[in-house]
C-alpha cells in the first residue's frame, strides 16, 4: 500500500502539511533529547558526550528495521521510496563544510532551529549564517554548476555497493550500534567534561 | 541498570537476527498497474500540435522528438530535430538512455496515436518521468499546420489568430521564406506541464 504520497494515496499538496506536522515533532524531540544544546553536541567532537551518535544510530537502524519489516508485510514498496542520489566530490566537499559550520557554530541546521525556538541567541545566529550561507550558494551556482552536478551515482544504496543483502546489512548496522554503545562509555569516562 | 541494559541489548539482537532471516522481496521500480491506468486515463501526456509547432520555431532545447514509426518512413517525412526509435528498438540500452534524460521532454509521435501511445506506455512502464506524445500524430499535424482549415466566420477571434499562426507556421516548415500573415502573433497557449515531484530531503 505504501509509501502513501508517490502511490497518490495522499496528494502532493499535502506535502508541506505533513512536513510541518513531522517538523514540529521532530523539532519537539530534539528540544526535550537536549539537542538544543550546543555543548551537548560538539560533545561529539570532544570526546565528552555522545549523544548524537547513540541518537543518529538507534534512529537509523530503527527506522531501517520498521522499513525491512514494513516490506515483508507489504505495507510499503521499497522500490517506490526515493533515495537520494550520490555525488560523490558534491557529498565530500558538503560534508567537511557542514562538519566545520557543526564544530564551529555547536549546532546542524535542524537542531539550530531547535534552539532558536527557545530564544538561544547563538542558534538565531546560527539560522542566520544559514540562510546567508544558502545565499551565496545561490549567487555562486553558476560557478560551481559543473562541479555540483559531476558524479552523479544515482540511487545507490550501501548494501549494494558492499554486495549484501539488505537484511544482513541491517543485521551488521544493529551489532555496529550495540558494539558502539557499550564502546563509546568507555571514551566518555576517559575525557573529562569541560566546566562552564 | 545493568539488567536493562542487558534486556535492551538482546532485544536489539534478536530483531536484527529477524530481519536477517526475512526472506527478501525484489525491488522493482516499476509503476504499479493501477496509477499506469491512471496516467493513461489523464491527458497530461500529450502536447498538441500547436504547441509543437511553437516550441520548434523558437528552436525550444526541451524539446526532444521521437518519431517512433520505422527507418523507411522516417527518411521519407520527419519533422525537424526528431530523432528516429522503431517502436521495436524501443527498448534498447542506448535508447532508453536517450528517452531517461530529465532535461528534455521527450514526445513521441507516429502517423496517428497509437505506436506513439504504445512508446508512452512501455517508458511509463519502466519508470521514464519526461515522456510524451503529440496528439494526433503527423496525421493532425498535416490537418492543423499545413493545411489548417479556415475558421468559420462566426468563429471566436482566438480562432482566427490561431489560424494566422498555423499557416506562419506552415509556410515555416515548407522553407517559405516570406511570411504571408502580416500580424505575427503567438497564440498558442501553453500546455501545462506536469510538476516535478518534490520530494522532501532529510538531513538533521
């Protein structure tokens, strides 16, 4: 029956809808799992407090589980589910600029939000520097155009790319995260939390 | 505390053992039968001769023709720009590389209707977002721009200024090279497109 929306079972224009229904949820979670703070997440970085990973894992191999499953009942078509497609020197130059704006500004851009919402004066100019940043993205397309769109692997998946079954990659996703999780206490303990 | 954790570790374990085991379903990117029938139900798929007409004078890049009738007819009579696929060729790897590109719209046309439908109908099969097919065929195409019939005279004056563009347009594909319509107008109306399909990206 799924995915509801590229099935036409809920309509396009409910989009932005439903997208504001799960954004106010999503931005409720961050807030209330303390995403809102910065400390808490450049923590990651630190060494001090990895409660982004342990957060970002349990949500991937979550939601890969209810996927998997959701499959095997029929409920949704893997194949009708848009992946994202992969470019790889786009993805790489991406990542280490959000990596710097994240270790630098203490927060990624939904989390910014987040806190913003609660009157951070750091994360509103954080969401500032986002939209400036969005800016010049803009302005420089048509220098980086070329460069932006090179690579383009389409939808690859990981599992794929290694060769393996989906159900075993989620297997090794799981034993990755719960290895983590007895794993990084072990580093949390040896780095002390910096006082403020 | 430590129970739980223990507790929680083995249920983790256990569903990733489950789901290792789940025999697993083929992904297909086929369309599924019942919005193929409603994709063929709606008249978004085609673009009228018109339009066509307007999109080749203006030399519009999106505009990719494919005429889908065989090699002997093509060399005979094609309109310009198009591109010649036989309806059995269809499915070849270089041409679906051809009709899979998102940057152009690709229109299929034959004589009529019919093999131009049949090309929609095997690209929609197989996932192809960008294809079309020109309504009527060449068939309309010689009734409407080449030899457009005159609008009656209680005719709206839209019909007139469509009939003015028709015979500029014409003359256009004979190679006339002196337009005999002295207003030059664009009447044509835009066909609306199909959106893209926005899908909303994640990220944190």
């Amino acid at each position: 029956m799924g995915p509801l929306v590229p099935q036409g079972i809920i309509s396009p224009e409910w989009d932005f809808i439903i997208a504001l229904v799960i954004g106010i949820g999503f931005g409720f979670v961050l807030e209330g799992a303390g995403f809102s703070s910065s400390r808490n997440l450049v923590g990651l970085f630190y060494g001090y407090d990895f409660v982004v990973l342990r957060v970002f894992l349990t949500g991937g191999a979550t939601a890969a589980v209810g996927i998997l499953l959701m499959d095997y009942f029929g409920w949704i078509d893997i194949g009708q589910l848009y992946v994202q497609p992969t470019y790889w020197g786009a993805a790489i130059v991406g990542g280490l600029i959000m990596g710097l704006g994240f270790v630098t500004g203490g927060f990624c851009p939904g989390t910014s939000f987040a806190a913003a919402s609660i009157g951070k004066m750091d994360a509103l100019m954080f969401v500032v520097g986002t939209f400036l940043g969005a800016f010049l993205f803009g302005e420089t397309y048509p220098l980086i155009q070329n460069f932006v769109n090179s690579g383009n692997e389409g939808g690859i998946k990981i599992y794929d790319s290694l060769g393996m079954s989906r159900g075993s990659f989620t297997f090794l996703l799981i034993i990755v995260s719960v290895g983590l999780f007895y794993f990084v206490p072990v580093i949390e303990k040896k780095v002390r939390k910096p006082e403020y | 505390m430590q129970k739980g954790i223990i507790f929680l570790t083995v249920v983790a374990l256990g569903i990733g053992v489950l789901v290792w085991l789940l025999p697993e379903r083929p992904e297909s990117n086929d369309i599924p039968p019942h919005i193929l029938l409603h994709d063929i139900g709606s008249e978004t798929r085609f673009f009228s001769t018109d339009h066509i007409a307007s999109m080749l004078i203006g030399r519009d890049p999106s505009l990719q023709l494919i005429d889908v009738r065989d090699q002997e007819t093509y060399n005979k009579f094609h309109l310009p720009g198009a591109v010649n696929i036989p309806l059995k060729d269809i499915l070849q790897e270089d041409n679906i590389d051809i009709l899979s590109g998102e940057e152009q719209q690709h229109v299929f046309y034959s004589n009529g209707t019919i093999r131009a439908n049949q090309a929609w109908v095997l690209t929609k099969r197989i996932g192809m977002k960008n294809t079309f097919v020109m309504q009527g065929g060449l068939n309309h195409w010689i009734e409407t721009i080449m030899n457009p019939p005159y609008p009656p005279s209680s005719a709206p004056s839209q019909a007139f200024e469509l009939y003015d563009f028709r015979v500029a347009a014409g003359s256009y594909f004979r190679g006339e090279t002196a337009a005999p319509v002295k207003k030059q107008q664009t009447p044509v109306k835009v066909v609306p497109r199909r959106k893209k399909k926005v899908t909303a990206s994640g990220g944190c």
